[in-house]
C-alpha cells in the first residue's frame, strides 16, 4: 500500500469546504480551518477547488485529498481528466473523482481517467453512491473506494447518519482495497462506528467545519421541542 494511504489507517479526515455563494467561500479562510483541524488532530484533508487545494497544501503538513466540483446535476465531483490533472497540479496528493458509471463531461469513464491518473504517479480516491460504482471502481484499480456519494445517486437511501449498511457491503467484498466512510458522519459516535464497521478511515465535512450547517441543527432543536 502506498505509504500515503498506509498513513490514514484507523483515522479522521476533515473535509473543509464552503460552498458558492456562502461567506466561508475563501481559500484563506478554508487554510485555516484546515490548520485548525490538522492541530486537533486530522490525519488528511480533503478539499475542493484548485485555489482552496493549492492554499491548503501550503499551510498543512498532512496529506491533501483534492477534488474540483463543477456543476450539480450529474457527475460534478471531478468531472473530467482535465480537472483530475489539474487537482495533482494544484497540490492534491489524492484525486478525489466521481466513480459513478453516469456521463462524464469528457466521455471517458472511470476506469479510462484513473488509469491515466496512475499513468502520471496519482493516487485516486473513488466516489461511490452504489455497491456497483465500488465494484467498478475496485476493477479500475482506484486506491482507495469511498461512500461520498452515497444517498446522493438515486441508488441508496438518504441515510440520516453514515450509510453503515453500504460501507459494510463494500468492505466485506473487497478486503484488500482501503474502504473510507464519508457522507453524513455527524457525530463522534458516528465516526467510531464506521470504523467499527470496517471503514479504513473515515471523513467528516459538515460537522467540523460548516457552521452555518451546525448552527440550524441546534435552532431547529429549539424551535421543535
Ligand atoms: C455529496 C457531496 O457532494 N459530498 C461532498 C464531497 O466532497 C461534500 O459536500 C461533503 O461535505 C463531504 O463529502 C463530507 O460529507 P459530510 O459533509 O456529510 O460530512
């Protein structure tokens, strides 16, 4: 196993990511947030945008999981070749890249674009929302599957916490490929449960570090008790 992946074993990765239009949508803003996470104790950083990557792999010690969303309907996690090569050059020492088997803005299919990732030295994290997109990803030879995009597809429910039940699926199948949680991991008890599940590691976005997210969940507490 490559010694960057080897590293995240039985840890938390903090996604930080703001979203267009929100007031954190800043790559300075999102550097120190990731400072701050790496200080708790974050063993990677998962990213988004070419600036936000470049900005956080200059601020962090940890490695950088980097993906480029663009779009909402569809593939919009790394939709193409050209943004996959553009995250490795912006500073992401993982691609992060949709692995679902829809349309890609290029053409290319999954295992097309991460053969070409591998063909440059890239390590690929694949996106999936379906026990088939990781059987395809696994297949594809992707370093590391992940259950981002679970619920988000049309293939598995909404799950309100972390989807145990795919993550369980996809770890029995494929135990020699490190599985990652990520979606909806809201709680510390959530992220232990994941990796009691199996999970190689797992990843928490909005529960570190969305605080307009955060903040509804206790308002809305309030206002429905
Ligand atoms: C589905 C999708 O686009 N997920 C994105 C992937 O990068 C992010 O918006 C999520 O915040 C991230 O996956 C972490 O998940 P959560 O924020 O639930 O902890």
């Amino acid at each position: 196993m490559h010694p960057i992946i080897e590293g995240l074993r039985g840890k938390l990765i903090v996604s930080v990511q703001a979203y267009p239009g929100e007031p954190m949508r800043n790559p300075e803003t999102m550097a120190q947030i990731a400072r701050a996470a790496e200080i708790g104790g974050a063993a990677a950083i998962r990213c988004q945008g070419l600036s936000d990557i470049a900005a956080i792999k200059g601020r962090v010690e940890v490695p950088v999981i980097g993906l480029w969303k663009e779009g909402h309907e569809g593939v919009y996690i790394t939709p193409s070749l050209r943004h996959a090569k553009a995250c490795r050059m912006a500073g992401a020492d993982v691609v992060a890249i949709d692995a679902t088997s829809r349309p890609r803005l290029d053409g290319l299919s999954f295992a097309e674009t991460t053969a070409a990732m591998h063909a440059e030295g890239a390590l690929v994290m694949a996106d999936c929302g379906s026990y088939e997109d990781a059987k395809n990803a696994y297949d594809a030879g992707a370093d590391i599957l992940s259950t981002t995009l679970a619920g988000y597809t049309g293939d598995r429910p909404l799950t309100e916490g972390p989807d145990l039940e795919l993550l369980a699926e996809v770890v029995a199948a494929f135990p020699d490929r490190p599985v990652i949680c990520e979606g909806r991991v809201h709680t510390p008890a959530d992220a232990a449960a994941a990796l009691d599940a199996g999970a190689f590691a797992v990843i928490v976005g909005t529960a570190i570090t969305h605080p307009t997210r955060i903040t509804t969940w206790f308002t809305k507490a309030i206002e429905n008790r």
